[in-house]
C-alpha cells in the first residue's frame, strides 16, 4: 500500500513539474504582491512570442506536408518509363 502512495505522490511531483515548467515557457508569471500573498499574471510580450512561435512552426509544417503530398501526386501521375 504504501509504494502505491509514494508512487502516486511521485506521478503528482512530475504532473506539477510539467505544468509549472509548461506555464512559466508560455509567459505565465508566479509572483508574490506586496501584502505577501502569491498571485498569477501573464507576461504579455512572452506569451506573443510563444504564440508566434507556435504559429510558424504550424506553418512550415504544414508547407511541407502540402509539399509532400504535391510530390507524392506528381509521382503517382508521372508514368514510370
């Protein structure tokens, strides 16, 4: 019973660590305001840069796909001499 816990406890320390990791990437900012409680805020300009990064990567992802599938046709219509 007690390695089914720990194990559980483990997953948990993992789950978090991702989504911290995942938040402060993304531009979400943990911080403490002057009364000492711990607040959340969004890094605009990080968040941006985040976004565009993603959205060109899509892009050129899809470049190539549609590029592939071009060729993939071109030689399925080509006729093999």
């Amino acid at each position: 019973m007690s390695s089914r816990s720990s194990g559980f406890g483990m997953f948990l320390l993992i789950v978090v660590v991702i989504l911290v990791g995942a938040g402060v990437y993304s531009g979400v900012v943990f911080f403490y305001n002057e009364n000492g409680r711990a607040g959340v805020g969004i890094d605009k300009e990080r968040a941006n840069e985040v976004s565009e990064k993603i959205t060109e990567e899509g892009r050129r992802t899809m470049e190539k796909t549609f590029d592939e599938a071009g060729d993939a046709m071109r030689e399925k219509d080509t006729p093999n001499e």
